[in-house]
C-alpha cells in the first residue's frame, strides 16, 4: 500500500532533518545523504534511525535513478 501524499509532504530523515526518497516497489524511505533506508511496513513508515539499515552502492544507484521514487517534504515552489 502506498503512502499517502500529505503524509509525504511532511516526512523527514530523523538525523538530519532532510528529504527521503519513498521507493514503493522497495517499500523503503531512502536518504541518499546518508545511505540509509527506513522500511515502509504496510502503510507505516518505520523511521526510527536505530531501524535504519545501510544500502549498499548498487542499492544506492538503482534507488537514485529510479523514476517512480518520490521525494518527502513540501514542494519548493
């Protein structure tokens, strides 16, 4: 199940504050900062840092060029 788009808008990295990528084939919200990504369980972002698992530097690139990948926080305008 995706998230919801409001809830998007107001998702942030719990360490530095920053936009995330949501990856829905991967289920995950991905820092590409700090290359880490949070699971998505269901419809809940599980954002806890000691959650947090480090992806590697394929992980990295797919999840960057990635098309669908939407990012967090409110469109700057």
């Amino acid at each position: 199940m995706a998230l919801d788009p409001f809830l998007l808008e107001l998702l942030e990295d719990p360490v530095d504050h920053g936009p995330l990528l949501y990856l829905v084939d991967a289920s995950v919200l991905y820092n590409p900062r700090r290359r880490v990504a949070y699971e998505v369980r269901g419809s809940i972002p599980v954002l806890l840092p000691d959650e947090a698992r480090a992806v590697s530097d394929e992980e990295h690139g797919r999840y960057v060029a990635d098309p669908e990948a939407r990012s967090t926080g409110r469109p700057v305008s």
